[in-house]
C-alpha cells in the first residue's frame, strides 16, 4: 500500500466555525451525513510515521455530534484550567494547543516529568469520549536546519502519542503527524513568536459510533 495521506471530505459545519450565532448543537444538527476515510500518515521519518486512522467515518447524527463535542469540550476547559493548555472550539471540532516550552526542554522530545498530571487530565476526558479521532500534530519555530525540525516536530508528537497510549488510550484513535516549521502562528522574527511557534496540537475529530 502506498505511502499516502487520504484527503478527507468533510462539510465546511464540521472542520471550520461557523459565522452565524447558532449554537454549537444547532450547527451539527445542519451538517447532516458525511461520509469520509481517515489514513494517517505522519509526515517524518518514514519509520517512525504511524498509519491508524484506517477505520472509515461513516455518517454522522448531526445533533448528537453537537450535543455530544459541547460536553467534551465543557469537560476539557475544566480539567485543563490553569494548565498551560488553550482550548478551541472549531465547528464540531476540539483544538488543543499545549506550549512545547512547558511540555519538552529545549531540543528534546522527552515530555518533562511536571507535565504528566495535565497529559493524564487530558486521557481521562478522552476515554471518557471514545467516539472520537485524534491527530496529534507537532510544530517548531524556524531556528535551526528545517529538516532536523521536521523530525524533532514528529518525535514529539510521538511522545505525545505514546504517553497518552499508556493512559489507556486507544491508539487506533491516534494520528500522529510533524509539521516542523511550516504552519507558524507567530513571526519567528521575535523570542516570543518562536515560543508560541513551538507547540502540539491534539485535535479530536468526532465520529459515529
């Protein structure tokens, strides 16, 4: 089987905000049935990539999605407060941003040990939602060789990955994938644009059960 990332169709309600001031419930419940695929890749080190994300998504309940995303993400805020971690709602979609300066040391891969408790935070609601897809997704600033960023982006989503495995995560619900410096947030001109740069991102797409 090729090496490839199936692109996935999915309706403008579910993997963007909505403008409008309907609720997140209400949105989902315009979406109606999308049927897609999910084949992940990671974008490193061809050894190191992970290719889950084989199972379908099949149709999706439009208003249970929305009900459904508004408790996990009520539950995420609670858990995560104070924590370092920013949590974004992006149509029936959860982003987690975590900082990589508070969850690696510099040049590193290896998850700091103060960062366990919020990682297990994190788990715990997860489980508790299990009618979910997960991508992981690791990013660097621009210092230093690109290549070198592609990989250390990848390793840490991998630890990431790993760890969140050994909290009973599923890892077939897991996709891990390295951006290395090539989707910013900030100008890597300034300190603080590299750190807000330098970061991991979970997203959790939902899915029919």
């Amino acid at each position: 089987m090729k090496n490839t990332m199936i692109a996935v169709a999915l309706s403008t309600g579910i993997i963007s905000g909505c403008a409008s001031n309907a609720s997140s419930t209400q949105k989902g419940a315009g979406i109606g049935a999308v049927v897609g695929a999910l084949v992940g890749k990671g974008t490193g080190d061809n050894d190191k990539s992970r290719y889950v994300w084989g199972a379908a998504l099949g149709a999706l309940a439009g208003g249970a999605i929305g009900n459904y995303m508004d408790k996990q993400e009520e539950e995420f805020r609670e858990e995560l407060a104070d924590s370092g971690v920013e949590v974004y709602r992006e149509g029936d979609s959860i982003r987690l941003s975590i900082p990589g300066n508070i969850t690696f040391p510099t040049d590193s891969a290896t998850i700091v040990t103060g960062f366990y408790p919020v990682l297990e935070n994190v788990a715990k609601v997860l489980n508790r939602y299990d009618k979910t897809k997960l991508s992981i997704i690791g990013h660097t600033d621009s210092v230093g060789d690109a290549n070198y960023n592609q990989q250390l982006s990848m390793q840490r989503a991998n630890s990431v990955a790993n760890y969140l495995q050994g909290t009973s995560v599923d890892a077939n619900r897991l996709q891990t994938l390295g951006m290395g410096e090539s989707q910013p947030l900030a100008s890597n001109d300034s300190a603080q644009g590299r750190k807000e740069n330098r970061r991991v991102e979970l997203r959790i797409i939902p899915l029919q059960s």
